[in-house]
C-alpha cells in the first residue's frame, strides 16, 4: 500500500485544525460564524492539528519501512 494519501490526508487535517484554531482565536473568517473567537473551537482546531501531524507521521513512518 501507498502511503502518500495517508500523508496527503494527515496535511489537510493538520491546515484545516489550523484555520479552526485560528477562527477560534478571531483572526480568520466570518464574525458572525459560530466558531468566532470561541474558546472551545481554539481548543478543538488544536486536537485536530495534533491529530492530522500524527497521522503525517504514521503516514512517514509506513513509507520508510517499505524502503528498508
């Protein structure tokens, strides 16, 4: 198996927890959103990010095993 879509997946995951971190903190996006300046979208955007780095990583980690 192919493990560059696992890592495409994971980079998409860590940008999208970046912007919801981001709305969460006011910076980006509409104010009249749900997610403006709301501590716990800050909080969310941040677990998804964490998740979408490790999901790059595992993604990293298949691929050198399959060079070894």
């Amino acid at each position: 198996m192919n493990s560059i879509p696992i890592i495409i997946i994971g980079i998409i995951i860590t940008i999208l927890g970046i912007i919801f971190g981001l709305q969460g903190q006011g910076m980006v996006g509409p104010e009249q959103s749900f997610m403006y300046q709301s501590s716990e979208w800050i909080n969310n955007g941040n677990y998804l990010a964490m998740l979408g780095v490790l999901i790059v990583l595992i993604g990293y980690i298949v691929e050198k095993k399959k060079l070894i």
